[in-house]
C-alpha cells in the first residue's frame, strides 16, 4: 500500500480515454465510487461532471487547456513510453478493486494492451467493463453466482490449468494455452467456483455480474507481482 499515487479504502473507477457508453460510468461509480484518470479519461471525467481524485499517466493524450481545469496536486506526470497509461494508473493504485472504463472499443491494439496489463498486473484486482461483458484476471480461488445458461468464456494468456465448479464443461484436467487450447463459450450450469493454479487466465461473463465480480476481486487471494 506504500508509495501509490493512490490510496483508497473503497474500490475505484478507472476511467480511460476510449469509448465510455451512456451509462458506463453511472454503473461503475455504483460499485467503485473514487474515481481517478489514465490521461485522456480525464476529459471524459471532465464532461460527464466526475470529481477526480487523480489523473495518471505521461499527458500525451490530454490537451493543456484540460490539464488546466484539473487542480496541480491531483496531477501526476508518468514519463515512460514503455508501458501503457493503464498500466501507469493501475500499478500506482491501491484499493480493494479497480473497475477500468474507457479501456474497450475503439482500436484494438488498445484493447489488446489493456487485455495484457490486466495479466501484466495481475496483483491488482481489476475488471475492464466492456459493452456487454466484463474481463479480469483470474484470482487463484473465485466465486460468482452465475444462472444456468450464461456465457462463460475463459481465454488463456500463458498456459493455465485449474478446477471448475457449475460449468457444463468443466475445465479439470485441461491444459490451457493460448496458442493450443482456449475456453470461450461454455455455459454456466448455476453458481460458479474456479480454482486456477497459475496467473493468466482471462475471464469474460457477462455484464450484469460486475458487483459480485468486484467483491469477489476484493476479498480472494492475489497472485504475487512478477519480478
């Protein structure tokens, strides 16, 4: 909890400068009530009437007469063009959960990066909210109280082995690999459990779930950050 930008009890709001629907930001701040800025999200906080707690990231994507109206103290210049602005804000932040908006649509490199930073960060609880679904990082132990017949998707980033409970097709026994073996489109049988034993799995259900997904996030055991 030492040395972040950030320090927060409550979960926070993460919002990026991509396509933010009308009601993203409504039903973010329902669950993860601070919010703070990757660059260019500080202008969608701006027109959405958002009091910030912070803006992060290197400022390329934020015009001067916007960094204007935000005061100085709550602006914290990264120089670094090797990662991402999600990545900046994200690892400068310690809160139980952060619920990233802004982060999905648009270009898909973009998208993709944010994708990697989720795994990249994998200590830090974190849910990409997206249009119709949410994505995260899978904690080692998870519950949710999915129903019977929901998408569940599970996509691999490195290669992923675990334990499923309430999946039509469970995942035991299964070695899981981006490049050889993936999850998408199983279904939800009733409440779900998954016990991963490595970083890097992606989950993806569907919208609805973001208050369990963000308790769950705060309360379950975190993969240690990569060295």
């Amino acid at each position: 909890m030492k040395n972040k930008i950030v320090d927060s009890l409550e979960p926070i709001t993460l919002l990026g400068g991509g396509e933010v629907g009308a009601d993203d930001l409504r039903l973010a701040l329902q669950v993860a009530p601070v919010c703070v800025a990757a660059d260019g999200g500080a202008v969608r906080a701006q027109e959405a009437g958002c009091t910030l707690a912070a803006v992060i990231g290197d400022m390329d994507s934020i015009s001067e007469q916007a960094l204007a109206q935000i005061p100085k103290q709550k602006i914290h210049r990264i120089e670094d063009q090797v990662t991402t602005d999600f990545d900046k804000a994200l690892r400068s932040i310690a809160a139980p959960a952060v619920v990233a908006v802004g982060f999905t649509g648009g270009r898909i490199d973009h998208q993709l990066s944010a994708y990697h930073t989720l795994v990249a960060r994998a200590e830090i609880p974190c849910v990409v909210l997206g249009e119709n679904e949410l994505v995260f990082h899978c904690p080692p132990d998870l519950k949710l109280p999915t129903q019977e017949g929901e998408v569940v998707s599970l996509f691999p980033m490195a290669h992923v082995t675990g334990q499923s409970e309430g999946l039509i097709w469970q995942i035991d026994g299964l070695a899981f690999d981006p490049a050889r073996f993936i999850g998408t489109s199983n279904r939800a049988t009733g409440p779900m459990r998954l016990r991963m034993y490595q970083r890097g799995m992606l989950v993806i259900v569907p919208r609805r779930l973001i208050q369990p997904v963000v308790s769950q996030l705060a309360i379950a055991g975190r993969w240690p950050a990569l060295s």
